[in-house]
C-alpha cells in the first residue's frame, strides 16, 4: 500500500473497524475525515484512531436525507 496523506471515509452502517485497525506508522495519513451514518460504529472507530495518536478536532451533523430520521456525522481526525 503506498502513502496517501489524507482520506475521506464513507463506509457502511458497519463501520469501518477492519481499516482503521490496518493503519500503522509510519504510513499513517496526517488528516483523516470521516463520513458515518451510524453513531455506534463512528464512536467504536473514533477510539480506534485516537488510540493510534489522532486528535479528533471537530464534527458536524449533515441531513443529507431530510425526508428521512437519517443524519450524517462527519469528523476531522488530524495526527499529532
């Protein structure tokens, strides 16, 4: 796997734990956004990365669906 310095993830309902378990130094991207629509796996993943020395730095909700109860929850994950 090459080097990426930043990534956007979108992953299923799921989550995206198997990824996020996968990154390690020192190919670890500097900015990680992340793109959920299930706050369970977003928390559970979020740990993950602030275990492996990111920062969470901030997050906003998105109701791409208004018709629907659905939110989207979008977090910036820069490495310290």
């Amino acid at each position: 796997m090459g080097y990426f310095d930043k990534i956007l993830l979108d992953p299923p309902r799921s989550g995206a734990y198997a990824l996020v378990q996968a990154l390690h130094a020192p190919n670890l991207p500097r900015r990680i956004v992340y793109v959920s629509c299930n706050p369970a796996t977003f928390a559970r993943d979020a740990a993950v990365l602030v275990g492996k020395g990111y920062r969470f730095r901030n997050a906003g909700i998105v109701n791409m669906f208004p018709q629907t109860a659905h939110v989207e929850t979008v977090g910036c994950f820069d490495l310290e």
